[in-house]
C-alpha cells in the first residue's frame, strides 16, 4: 500500500519552477506544525497513539537537530520507548525540513540522487550482504526488532547513502534519482512497530522522504520516462534487443541487472580511461591446490594438484593451470580457460571479483573447491591498496603418493643395493662437445736422427675418452694415417697381460645352489663385488702441462694446451699458471733475396716479377683501391689542380695548365688551356700514366717511388718528367676531399694546423689580438682575406704552405656566394622535379615535422639530406647540397619550411630561365674546373679563441 501524502508538498510543487521546493517546505514545515499543535494529546492521554502521518512532533524536530548514532537521541522524550517506527520517523522528517529550511537549498533541483547501485542491490540480493561487501558501511549497527531484520537493514542503509549525499555541499556531484519499491514496502511494514527501548535506531532515521520526494507513493524528480527501443543495429545490421529496460530505464518482471565487466566504475579517479585499457596486462596470480579422489586405488586414496589461478583485471576473467609433471599420466596444463567465472549457488547469476580472493582461503569453480595457499608480491601490493586485509600464506601439503615415490626412489639409488644403476647420460648431456686440447712431445727412440715426434692429444669430458693425432712435417718419409691412438678410455697401466672375456664387467654375478624351476639356472648379484677387476683410466685431473703419460708403453710429454683447456682447469682446479713447455728447434733463419738490378727492359714491375717465379706471371694491380676509389655516381675521386710552369722563359710563364690525379690507381694527366694568338697548341699535354719522383737511381734493385695524392696540395712543387709545376689553385671537389679524409692529408687537417699556428704564436697572444682589433676599426670580428694571408706568412716566416692558409681561411672564413643566384637554382630543382613528377611535397613536410621534436622550424643540415634522400628526391648531390647550404645558418640548422615551400612546384612556381650557352670545343672541355665561392674575409674571434683561448 503506498504512504498517504505530506501535506502541502505534491509533485507539481517539485516540477514547475526552480524555487518551487523551497516554498513547498516552507509550507510543509507550517502546516506540519499546525497539524502537531492541533493534535497534540494532553498529559493524561495515552502516550502510545501514534498521531497520523505528517504530524510532526516537537520532541522530533529538537531531537532531528543533533547527532546521529551513539546511543539514545536526547532530544525525543522518554515517552517515545515504545513509540511506533513510523511516528520516529515522521520525528525525524521534522527535522530533516528544518535543515532544508536553514540550508536554504534545493536539493532535488540543482542535482538528483545517484542510486542506481543502491536500487540494483535493492531489486536483486539482501541489501545487508551488499552493505557490507561493496558499501562497507560499519557493520556495528543497533540489533533491528525481531522479524524486521532485512526491513531495518533497507531502511538503514538507505537512510546512511542519502545522509551522506544531503552533507555534501551542493554541487559537488551530479545525482540521478530513481523510485525504490523494496524502500516503500519496508516503510510500510514499520507502520504498526514499535522501537524496544535503548536501541539507538530512532537516532538513525532522516529525512529521506523529504529529500528525495515521495508524494502519494511515487516519487519527484525523475527525469527518464521514455520507453525503450528494442529494435536497433549491431555492426550494420538490423537486430531485436530483448534485454531492453521498461519505462524509465526500470527492470522489468523477472529481468535481472547485468553486471559490469569491471567492479571498477568508469571514471574512477583522474583517469577516464576504461578498466580494459587502465590495467591492460595486469594479472593476479596466486597459487593454490585442490583435492582429487582417486576411487578404486588403495596406493593412493587421493592426490593433491598444484595450479595457479590467473585473475585477469581488465575484464575481470579466471584462468586456472597446473603445472605439467613429465610422466604423470594426467591431462595437465589449462583446467579451467580464461572466462567469467559465476559464483556458487545461491549467488549464480553474479561473478567473481577481485573482493573475493584472498590468501588462505578456498574459492569454488563449477563444483571443485580450490584452496589458495599464496600469492606474487604484485598482487600481494594490489590487494594491500585497494583495502584487503591479507591472510598470512598456507602451507603447502605434499602428494603422499609422489611422496612415497621419491622415498622409494632413493632407496633404489643406495649404493649398497644389489641394483646398482651406471648412469653415464647425465655426463654425456652436460659436457657433450666439450673436448680438452693438449699438444705433446713423444721422443721415439727409433728416429733419433729426425728429432721428437709431435702429437696432438684430444680429451673428451663427455665419456672420459682420449685420442691422440700425430703432425707429420713435410718430406718425413712417414705414411699419414688418421690417428697415431684411437678413441678410447686410456689405461694407465698398459700394456698388461690381456685379461679373458668376461673377467671385466660392471657386475659381479653368484651362482645359486638348488634345482630352480623348469630346470633353468639362476644367479644374483654380489653386492660386495668379490672378486672384481678395476682399472684405472686418465682422467682430466691427470692431464697438466709438464706431465708425463703412458700410452700403451710410450711416454708422452704435454707441453701446451688451448685456451678453453685453460678456461677448464681454472674453474674447476684452480690452476692459474699454464706456461708452455719449448720443445721445438727454432728454424734456421731465411737466406736474404738478393734482388737484381733493374736492366730496363720492360717495366719495373715485370723485370720484378721475372725474378720471383720461374714462371713470369704479370703484376697484380691493388683492386681493393681501385673499387674503393673508382668513380662512383657523383663521386669523381679525381682530385684536380691549376698549375703554371716554374720557367724563366718569358712565353712559358703565362701557360695554364690542369692536372688531374686519379685516386683509383695513382695516375696523373695533364692538359694545357688553349690561348687563341699564343702560337702554342693547347690539349692533353701528358698521358695519363703513373709518374716517378725525380732524383733516383735508374738502374737499382729497390722498386721506384711514384707521386702519391699526399704530394699534391696549392703550392706545391712538383716535376713531371723534367718540367716544374705549382699548383696555383684546385676545385672545390678538391678541398672538400682533402678536407673529409684529413687524416690522410695533413695540409687540410685544421686540427694539425692550428696546433702549428699555436706553437708558433702563443707567446704573442696580446699582440696579434691588438693587430686583429685594430684591422677592424668597425667591429664587424671580419678581416679582410689578404690582410689575414699576409699576417699568417708574416707569423710563418714560410712555414705555411698556401693550401694550409687556405684551409685556415675555408674553416674561419666568410663566402661571397652571391654569385649563383638562388632563383635560378630553384628554377633549375623546380625543372627536375616536374620532370620526375615529384608531387609528395605534404609527405615530405609531415616528415620534417615529426623530425622537429622542438617544433623550432629548424633541423639539422645532415638531418634534411638524410631525409630528402630517404624520399629519393630526384635532384642532383652538387644541386641539393648548395640549395640546403644557402638555406642553412651560421649553426648548419635548416629553415626546412621555406626550404620545402621554395622546392614546390605546384604552389609555388619559379621563374623560369632560359639560358642559351655555345656548346664547348672538344678541345676546351678539359679546361671546365668548378671554382669554389671565394673567400671574402676571415672571423678572426673564434680563430683568436681557438689559439689562445677565451679572452678573460
């Protein structure tokens, strides 16, 4: 039956306006006063009526105003011992409007109460087991009238959630409400009870009605009052959904609430992220065992089996395993796959959680009790933090067959058992293909003209073996045969007299007296091995450098073993000092090969090769240099140089000349630049061929020394088959090589050259700053590249060579690049790539932005051309490396933004430029040398701060 109305206080005082509420309390609050002053009984009447609902006495709204719990509430009078349930409530009711009143607060408008775990434990499980389990709500609650145990526990818990909700301040949380019928019913079994004196469960009851809106049965502040869609679509396709909720989302007759995959709620804490993500790979192990009953097998009555169970957090699965035992003849490994396991009756409509695990506690699946006995630390740590008291670990019970087995098992291995085992596998698993190497010495006295004989001895740990090869020197008149001693176990005693067949074996065997059955003789084993022959064998503690073994009659001397013999005894002997035994004669020393001189016929190397061989074969070219530095790609290895004839002849001085050296086998050509009206005709001036230094000896044994890539740098001196050139000035190509490989030329190695410069200049370190400061009245820290030469020729005094200043003045210097002009380069690229059709410029940009951790704009110049060439950007080495350098800041950073913009042809497209050029003379082609940008002046601070240091 539902509960008559409050008065004043109807669902359309809640619902129309946003202070609605508050005057419908203000109006319950006076007419539940007028109503108590109206039905108030006098002192000489019966102290038990219990006045109609909505009377509000003054006893309960002082009594509503102070604590709850603890004892009797001082504020009802002692007349209400035997009060009626409802009347207390109605008490307390009172005083839940007077604190509305004072909050002046509209609960049930600014946020609804959230119960739908509360209204799930209602419909579906005894409210007082989820109190406890999931709530853990204090369990030390006043004892409920007999009969009214699961009514009082409701009525309790429910008044305790929303108590807690009516403290918050408002707006914390946002709540939603839902009717409650099992609240209702209980409220009406406690019409017609009554409160047994000192139970303290007046002091519980609050203003629930009131907060939440009951009014005539039902309840306010809902907002769901749809009806579920049933029909709908899972993965595109149309489908019925039967397990819909009714009006309001309520359960329907007979449906029960599904549960979550997780007893985590969404949002729990900081993080948002689903319970499958949140503890994606975490698992909680624990170990256990069960009880098997082995019926019809008086050795073993039952038997205990270990296993794990694997509780999976992330969507809250079991999966139980057992170890597999070789042998055992049970079907081991998965018992129980990963799934959501239901609890045992009553409760199967529900699953296991993590709440229901502990240590030393039995849990039950599908009918089989598993008993766990202890965990891992990790979830050892799990269960500490989300509130479970752990229990100390079990002990571990023993299989009383398995343990019947091992004890009857040791008792076959006792040595003194007739059935002695000879186990040789362990030995053969563990040091197979372990062999000890040792080389020897035996001094047969047969040959005592041919010296001792060499032998190689072989020991191998895995059956105690040993064979011995002999090493046969070239021409001895021996026959080669494969062993000098085969593999066998190497008695120390040998030779001995041979013994009969059967006198050695592992046993030894009695005969037993008596007619045995079906006339057969038997025997058994003597355990005290009467009789037995044992010989002694070689093992590897025998085996040492020095030692002296006997192989069959022939005493053999170790002298040295390998290292893994070493490695052998120094772990399991402790022998550190393996010094090797000289046996061998040192050999004669080798008769000095008198080389003839060269006689000139042919090349050096073929009259060289005359006197090797009877048989002349041709000389052998260095191919490794010649396929490390043949031309590749790009990649000329031709190192080129300006030069003019040293020469007092007025006509030769103004000659030009370029000289080409080819790293790839040593070779120089030499071409002269043709000059209209010179009466000299240009074109290739020497073969390409190798040339001899001058000044040596022709006639002579040793080979002839040729002019190597070292002998070539700007300013060098050098004669070519009488005729002197300087090398005036090279290619860029040039310099950067010699630059890249600076070990291999130190005229290019900075480093080197600084140090030169360093020890020649540091004890004037003031006064070159002071000549510095004042070639640069401005203070732009730049010289001038002249005034910078003639200082360092000054400082020299000739020390310097014109390529070491060079490189000094490539490494501080500044470039006057305004000679390529930059739009026609672009326009140059732009051309290649629409040729190509290079359209992957939005790819190209997302890859320069994932490089650019910093999002700075800028990336290293080795970075971009790695990338560039990662996309195979169909430009040429010499293009892009200029592009990038124009491009690139004083730090070699990139701006690749604009870089990429410029590049794009499609957005931005360059002008293009049509350059008409003659095509060159045959014979004016060798002339082309690439110049490098030249140098327009010199940095002199960081030059400054390199020799001497930073200026304090």
């Amino acid at each position: 039956m539902a509960l008559p109305p409050l008065p004043g206080f109807c669902r359309r005082n809640v619902s129309e306006r946003r202070g609605g509420l508050l005057a419908a309390l203000l109006a319950a609050l006076l007419a539940a006063l007028l109503a108590a002053l109206l039905a108030c009984p006098s002192r000489g009447g019966r102290a038990g009526a219990a006045p109609p609902l909505g009377a509000l006495s003054s006893a309960g709204l002082s009594g509503g105003l102070r604590g709850r719990r603890g004892g009797r509430s001082r504020g009802l009078p002692t007349e209400h011992v035997n009060t009626p349930l409802l009347e207390v409530f109605q008490a307390r009711l009172g005083a839940a409007l007077s604190s509305m009143v004072q909050w002046k607060v509209s609960l049930p408008m600014k946020r609804a109460l959230e119960l739908d775990d509360l209204l799930g434990l209602l419909q579906h499980r005894p409210f007082c087991d989820s109190v406890i389990d999931t709530r853990q709500v204090d369990t030390k609650l006043p004892r409920p009238p007999e009969g009214l145990e699961g009514e009082y526990m409701c009525v309790l818990s429910t008044l305790d959630v929303f108590d807690k909700v009516a403290g918050l301040p408002p707006g914390n949380q946002s709540f939603k409400l839902k009717q409650p019928g099992d609240f209702i019913s209980s409220l009406e079994k406690f019409r017609d009870a009554t409160v047994p004196p000192d139970t303290g469960f007046e002091q519980d009851i609050h203003s629930v009605i009131l907060q939440v809106g009951i009014t005539d049965g039902y309840w306010t502040g809902g907002e769901k009052f749809h009806r579920s869609q049933l029909c709908g679509f899972c993965n595109d396709v149309p489908m019925l959904f039967e397990d819909k909720r009714g009006i309001g989302g309520e359960l329907l007759p007979g449906q029960t609430l599904k549960i979550t995959n997780s007893v985590f709620p969404e949002a729990m804490g900081r993080s948002s992220a689903p319970s499958w993500i949140a503890f994606d790979k975490q698992v909680l192990k624990f170990d256990a065992y069960f009880d098997e009953e082995v019926p019809e097998k008086h050795q073993e009555p039952y038997r205990i089996r270990h296993c794990k169970i694997f509780y999976y957090l992330e969507d809250d699965t079991i999966q139980v395993t057992e170890p597999v035992v070789k042998n055992s003849g049970i079907n081991q490994g998965t018992i129980v796959r990963r799934h959501r396991i239901p609890l045992p009756p009553p409760h199967e409509d529900q699953f296991y959680t993590m709440y229901h695990f502990n240590i030393n506690i039995e849990v039950t699946f599908y009918g089989r009790r598993y008993k766990i006995i202890d965990c891992d630390l990790y979830t050892k740590n799990f269960l500490r933090k989300i509130g479970i008291r752990l229990n100390p670990p079990a002990c571990r019970p023993d299989d009383p067959y398995i343990t019947e087995r091992e004890q009857r098992h040791l008792e076959s291995t006792n040595p003194f058992h007739p059935y002695e085992r000879f186990d040789t596998l362990k030995q053969f698993l563990e040091f197979d293909g372990q062999v000890l190497g040792f080389s020897g010495v035996w001094n047969d006295p047969e040959s005592q003209l041919s010296g001792p004989r060499e032998l190689v001895l072989r020991y191998y740990l895995s059956d105690d073996t040993i064979d011995i090869k002999e090493i046969l020197p070239d021409n001895s008149g021996r026959d080669v045969v494969p062993f000098f001693l085969k593999r066998d176990k190497l008695p120390k005693n040998a030779p001995t007299a041979p013994y009969h067949p059967g006198t050695i074996t592992n046993y030894t065997l009695l005969n037993v007296l008596g007619k045995p059955e079906r006339n057969k003789t038997y025997y058994i084993r003597d355990v005290l091995q009467t009789g037995a022959v044992h010989q002694e064998f070689y093992k590897d503690s025998d085996l040492k450098i020095g030692a002296v073994i006997n192989v069959w009659g022939r005493q053999v001397l170790l002298c040295d073993c390998d290292e893994f013999t070493k490695e052998h005894y120094r772990k399991k002997y402790g022998i550190v000092d393996f010094t090797p035994i000289q046996y061998k004669t040192p050999p004669p020393p080798k008769p000095e090969r008198i080389i003839p001189p060269y006689n000139g016929f042919g090349s050096e190397e073929d009259s060289l090769a005359s006197c090797k061989a009877v048989v002349i074969e041709p000389a052998h070219k260095d191919y490794r240099q010649f396929l490390m530095k043949d031309r590749y790609g790009m990649d000329s290895n031709i190192l080129r140089y300006r030069a003019k004839l040293v020469t007092d002849s007025a006509i030769d001085k103004d000659r030009k000349f370029l000289i080409s050296f080819f790293l790839s086998d040593d070779t120089i050509s030499i071409f002269e630049h043709t000059e209209r009206n010179s009466g000299i005709a240009g074109g290739k001036f020497l073969e390409r061929g190798r040339i001899k230094k001058p000044g040596q000896e022709l006639f002579k044994s040793e080979p002839s020394e040729y002019y190597k890539a070292q002998d070539l740098f700007v300013g060098a001196r050098v004669c070519f088959h009488g005729h002197n050139f300087l090398l005036v000035d090279a290619d860029e190509y040039t310099f950067n090589y010699m630059e890249r490989n600076a070990n291999e030329f130190p005229m290019a190695d900075i480093r080197v050259i600084l140090n030169k410069l360093k020890n020649m200049t540091e004890s004037c370190a003031k006064e070159i700053r002071k000549t510095f400061a004042t070639a640069d009245p401005e203070h732009t820290n730049v010289i001038g590249y002249d005034t910078f030469r003639n200082w360092v020729v000054s400082v020299a005094g000739g020390g310097f060579s014109e390529h070491e200043i060079i490189t000094l003045g490539r490494h501080y210097g500044v470039r006057d690049d305004s000679q390529t002009d930059l739009c026609l380069l672009f326009s140059m690229a732009q051309e290649k790539l629409k040729k190509n059709a290079f359209e992957y410029f939005e790819q190209l940009m997302a890859v320069f932005l994932y490089n650019d951790r910093e999002k700075s704009g800028l990336l290293p110049y080795e970075t971009c051309r790695t990338i560039f060439k990662s996309f195979k950007l169909p430009l040429p080495d010499d293009l892009l490396e200029t592009l990038l350098i124009r491009f690139a800041d004083n730090q070699k950073q990139v701006d690749y933004k604009n870089f990429v913009h410029a590049l794009n042809w499609r957005e931005n497209q360059a002008r293009t430029y049509a350059e008409i050029k003659e095509p060159p003379k045959k014979e004016d082609i060798w002339s082309q040398l690439p110049g490098s940008p030249p140098v327009t002046g010199i940095r002199y601070p960081p030059l400054l701060d390199d020799l001497f240091g930073k200026e304090e």
